[in-house]
C-alpha cells in the first residue's frame, strides 16, 4: 500500500518532548511573574530620602519589570525550546532503536530469509514483547514452508507413481496387441483409484488445515459406532476384532471431519496388525471440559523414532500392509491436522506388547 510521505515518529517524538517542555517553562515564567506582578505597584515611584546624602529610594513599576523580565524569560523559552528538540530527538532515537531492529527483520523476512531473528535483549517491555511475538511468528513460519514444502515433494513423488505406472501399463498394452485387455483394464482401475484416493486425501487434509469448516454439537460414541461398522467388513477379511465401548462424548466442531478422523484411526489400526487373530480396542472417554477417543491394536513392535514420524505425511508404519488397503500414508497426517483444527491434541504412543495406541483429545462441548 503506497501512503503520503510524513514526519517520522521520531521527529513527532522530538517536537512533543520539545513542546512538553516548552509549555512546563511557560507555565513556570508564568507562575513566576504572577506573584511577581501581587508585590509591584502599576507604576514606578520615586520615595525621597529626606537626607540629601542619600538617594532617593526608586520603586520600579510593573513595566519596569517587564522590560526587565521579558527579554530573559523569552531567551529561556528559546533555550528550553532547543534543549527540548536535541533532548528528545536523542531520547526518541534511543528509544525507538528496537523498533527499527524489527522494521530490518521485517525487510529480510520479504526477502525470504526466515531464520533471521531479531533476539532483543534486555528487560521486558513492549517493544521486547513485539520483538519477542515477531520471533514466534517467524518460527512458526518457517517451520510451516519447511513442513509444506517437504509435503509438496512428498506428495509431488506420490501423485508420479501412479501416474508412471499408468503410462507404462498404456505403452505396454499399445506394443503388446496380444495383452489381455481385460487384465489391462483391472490394474489401470487400481492405479486409478488410488490416485483418486491420495487425491481426496490430499484434499481433507488441505480442508483441515484451512479449518474451512461449520462447527456444531458432534457425539464421537456415535461416530466411533458408525466408523467400526463400515470397517467391519474389512476388519473380518483381515482376521481383525474390533471391540468398541465408551460412554457419550460430547464435542463441537465438524461432523464429517470427525467422522473422517474416526474412520482413519480405525483403518489404520485394521490394517497395521496382525495378519490373524488381530485386536483393535476403541473407546470414547468424557472429563470436565474435554472429550478423549482413544483407539489402540495389536500389531508390531515398533521402534519409538519411528512412532514419533507416523503423523508426518506419506508416513507409513510397517511394510507388511497388503498394498490394496495401504493408503497414501496420510491416515494420521489427516487426523492430526483434523484434531488441531478443533483445537485438540494427539498422542500416538507404541504399546509395549506391539501395536500402537493413539489419544485424540478435543475440547468438550454441550451436545443438542
């Protein structure tokens, strides 16, 4: 935005010192002269002495002091005027200093540098807490283009594979007259569909990010309920047990979304288990303010560095998963965005007999 160049706050700075003080010499002169002029008669007058060896006793009237006093007390003004701007031109650069320290972090921040920090020193005060707030910010910042562009190649690599494998399943079948067409059809469809599906995810997770939702009153029991009986189906193919309970847990916030978060943490916990005989515990928990959806399953035994970046797009925890129900590896990238939307937090823990336990908590909220 392109503004009317004016006085920089220094200079207002130094002429409001300077004015200050000005007006505290005015009023001081003022006060002076005022109780100067109660003991002075209008005019002068000349007493005699009555000895001719002494002088007459002159009284000087109130113009005889003013033109004594004027001169002095305007060259005073003058002096205080000048102390005032010197004064304070010093004071206000001293003072904005810190401010300027942030305006040249601000301009290598446009340039793209987002490590630079300003790092005051001292005391707080409001410039130290701007200063401070500024430093956050550009943390914050940097570590979300770090995080976007690191998913950008992720996903940029994801969205290739099925894209290459398509276009090789398409040359092979325009050299090769003799290749079963209908085996051709059945694996573009799965590469297909798995492009559509790393897309759509792709799309919740920029929907939860965006946090372009409409909250209302959302019972996660109900959810948890609905989620386990579209999975069962899966759940049975796999070998897998799933076993819900919980009492209602009342929350605010988008249906879908937390219909989705529900989804993917059961999923994940279907098909990273054991290939029989696998357990998945889900269960919704209230306490005073807050709801918790906790959802844990058997599986392998894995290593805590590798739990820690399970929430990180493309992650994916074991290399066991048939590949027809893998995923794109954003299951808890999507539930993680999706808690933080709402305010919430998450905990994925490994449990110590294998497996993963996973802690979903969001705000509460009065359901109705």
């Amino acid at each position: 935005m392109r503004r009317k160049w004016g006085l920089s706050v220094r200079t207002k700075l130094a002429l409001s010192y300077a004015g200050l003080v000005l007006v505290a010499g005015a009023l001081l002169l003022a006060v002076v002269w005022y109780f100067l002029l109660r003991y002075v008669p209008m005019r002068a007058a000349i007493i005699p002495s009555g000895d001719p060896s002494v002088n007459n006793l002159f009284i000087p009237g109130r113009d005889d002091l003013w033109d004594a006093f004027a001169p002095r007390a305007g060259g005073a003004l003058v002096f205080l005027l000048i102390l005032g701007l010197a004064g304070g031109w010093l004071l206000a650069g001293r003072m904005l200093a810190p401010l300027r320290q942030i305006q040249a972090a601000t301009h290598t921040a446009m340039d793209g540098t987002l490590s630079h920090r300003v790092a005051l020193k001292g005391r707080r005060d409001e410039f130290r807490d701007l200063a401070d707030s500024f430093d956050e910010m550009l943390e914050r910042l940097e570590a979300h283009v770090a995080e976007q562009r690191r998913f950008a190649a992720n996903a940029s690599h994801e969205l290739r594979t099925p894209l290459a494998i398509s276009q090789t399943l398409l040359e092979v079948g325009r050299n090769d007259p003799d290749r079963n067409v209908d085996d051709l059809l059945d694996r573009l469809h799965t590469v297909n569909v798995r492009a559509i599906d790393l897309t759509e995810a792709l799309l919740m997770l920029s929907r939860a990010e965006q946090k372009s939702f409409t909250s209302e009153p959302v019972d996660l029991s109900l959810l948890l309920d609905e989620a386990a009986e579209t999975l069962l189906p899966l759940a049975e193919k796999r070998g897998v047990t799933v076993r819900t309970y919980g009492r209602v847990a009342s929350a605010v916030g988008s249906r879908a979304l937390m219909l989705q978060l529900t989804t993917n943490l059961l999923h994940n916990a279907v098909i990273h288990n054991l290939p029989e005989n696998g357990l998945v515990w889900a269960r919704t928990e209230s306490t005073p303010g807050n709801v918790e959806l906790i959802v844990e399953n058997t599986g392998e035994t894995l290593a805590p560095e590798l739990v820690s970046t399970l929430t990180e797009p493309f992650q994916r925890g074991t290399d066991r998963v048939r590949s027809d129900h893998a995923g794109a590896g954003l299951g808890l990238a999507i539930v993680k965005s999706i808690v933080q939307a709402h305010s919430g937090t998450l905990t994925v823990t490994a449990r110590p007999d294998g497996g993963l336990r996973v802690s979903a908590v969001l705000p509460g909220g009065a359901a109705g």
